[in-house]
C-alpha cells in the first residue's frame, strides 16, 4: 500500500467515525442503560436512584437498570464507570463523599475531573444529627457534655471512610473537642438499621433517608447539619442554632457518563435529567425529605465539584482523616 493510499483510508475512516456518532446518538437509547448506584440498596443515593431511573426510563423508553457496586467508599461503582464504554450505556450517580473527598483518601485508577462527562447535579441535603433513644442526650449540649464525660466510648456510623456522616462526624469532634468512636459501614443503610436497633449510639445520617424514621420516632433527632433548618423538621435546630457556632455540612449528588461520551448523548442525558428534577412529582418528593433540587448545566456541576475539591482538602488535613487500611 503506497502513502497516498494510505492517506485516502486514513481520512475515509475518520470521516465514517464522524459520521458515526451523529447516527449513534441519533438512534440512542436502542437498548437498556445501566445506572450504577455505587452503595449498597436502601441507602439515600440508592432511593434517590431508583426515583431518577424510574423517571429516565419513561423518557428514555428504555429499561434503566440500577446496578448498585457498594464498597470502597463508592471508588467500585465509579471505577466501573469510568471504565465503560463512553457510548451512554452506563452512567452513576454519586454523592460528595465519592466525587470531592475520595480522591484525598485512596490511591485511584480514575480522575474524577478527567474520567467524567458530567451530566448533572442532582440534589443538596443536609443531614440529621440523630441518637438512639437510650442514649441520655435530648440536645446537642447534652450530646458533647456525655461525649466528653466519656471520651471515645458513645460509637457513630456512617457509610464508610469519607462518605457525608464520617464527614460530618469529624468535623462535629473538631469543633466541640469531643471524642467518638467511628464505625464505617458499606453504605448509610445499614448504620442507619444499627442506630435504629441500638448497635450504635450516635449517626450523622442524609435526611433522605432518615426523616422518616424521626418522624416514626424510631431514632431521636438533636440537630441537622445545614445553614439553614429543615422546613419538613422545623423545629430541629441546626447544629450552629444548638451551640456549636459556625458548623455546617451538607451532601449533594451528581450523575455522570465516562469520559469521552459524545456530546450529542450527553445533552440528550442531560435534557431528560433536567426534566425529570423540573417533575412536580419529584420536586415533592424531595422536599419531603429536606433535600434540595439543584440542576443546571454539565459545565456548573464541573466547576462546583473543582471548588468542593479544594475544600475538602484542606479538611481532610484538617481532620486527619486517613482511609481504611486495604482501601
């Protein structure tokens, strides 16, 4: 083959991939799209999930599969992710544990920033400060006044190193001088269930998922965790209101496709995401459990997950929080 046919089958077939795409998205979704949920079931992102991808099916007129990779603080599910054929088949929703404070905990095969194309930020919530009701503690200052009287014995759970309630529980300890014992889980919903039976005593939880249990009072709520109250708990104060000033936490998700998507898939993607959070339905639904519908576009949630990057940080510094060993 001489050089100047070489050239004529090198442009042949960059122009039958170029041709390519367009149609590929033009007739996307032909089959069913995985949604990775990178949590075990029953934990906030997993119900938020599967109220998204019930929604997405409907527009898609494809099957949206939930495909729930829980463990390494959501590095499984977003591996998988990132490794998927960019063709719009497989995209995850995830949280800020996962997005902003991982990558400062364990050593990666991903860039969150570069192994993405992101679609869309979901939500913000605040979380629940929320006791077993055999523990002592009716307030937040009776909570740090039993913490300090017994140092490192009262235990909190959270989804797993990093993830919002470890977070939040660091923080909480930093603040008022405190200390607990951490307890990471594979996913909330399971330290949710042990704070519920009495396993453990103390959990920083997403409201999402545990308003409900306050309201059956199953667990006793002290505080939430944001800037401002919760309008479906509105006479919880928040953590700063309950003594400890200048205190605030909140979670938030995002959904994304692997890098290298074709754009016209992305914001066929991002069209029906930003539908489906305009849904009365799902704007209830949220609201229900003090969650916030965010939205906006792909470059917004880009530029906040770099400015949440920065912050977490500088907290995970702060802290010191180190990832499990084996992580």
């Amino acid at each position: 083959m001489n050089l100047k046919t070489c050239r004529y089958l090198t442009l042949a077939l960059s122009l039958s991939a170029l041709i390519a795409i367009p149609a590929q998205a033009q007739n996307y979704p032909s089959r069913p799209v995985r949604f990775v949920v990178p949590f075990v079931p029953g934990g906030p992102t997993d119900i938020q999930g599967r109220m998204l991808g019930e929604k997405l099916a409907q527009r898609l007129g494809q099957q949206v599969l939930i495909d729930n990779r829980g463990g390494a603080g959501g590095n499984i599910g977003m591996e998988l992710t990132a490794k998927a054929p960019p063709d719009g088949y497989t995209i995850v929703i995830a949280t800020v544990g996962t997005w902003a404070v991982n990558p400062y905990l364990y050593k990666m095969s991903f860039d969150v920033v570069k192994d993405f194309a992101p679609i869309i930020q979901v939500s913000s919530s605040p979380g629940v400060l929320v006791v077993h009701p055999s523990v002592p503690a009716k307030s937040v200052k009776e909570l740090v006044a039993l913490a300090k009287a017994r140092p490192n014995q009262l235990n909190y759970g959270s989804s797993g190193v990093g993830g919002f309630g470890h977070i939040s529980g660091e923080l909480f300890t930093l603040m008022t001088g405190t200390k607990m014992i951490h307890v990471p889980y594979k996913s909330s919903a399971p330290s949710l269930t042990d704070v519920i039976a009495g396993q453990i005593q103390v959990l920083f939880n997403n409201a999402i998922s545990t308003v409900p249990f306050v309201q059956a009072k199953r667990v006793r709520a002290l505080a939430t965790t944001g800037a401002k109250r919760l309008a479906v708990l509105s006479d919880l104060p928040t953590i700063a209101e309950a003594g400890v000033a200048g205190y605030e936490n909140s979670s938030w998700s995002a959904v994304a496709a692997p890098a290298g998507t074709p754009a016209p898939i992305t914001g066929r993607l991002h069209k029906e995401f930003a539908g489906i959070l305009a849904d009365p339905d799902i704007q209830k639904r949220h609201a229900d459990v003090g969650a916030q519908i965010i939205g906006g576009t792909p470059e917004q949630f880009h530029a906040y997950l770099k400015a949440e990057l920065v912050k977490f940080e500088k907290l995970v510094k702060a802290a010191g929080i180190k990832a499990a060993s084996g992580g």
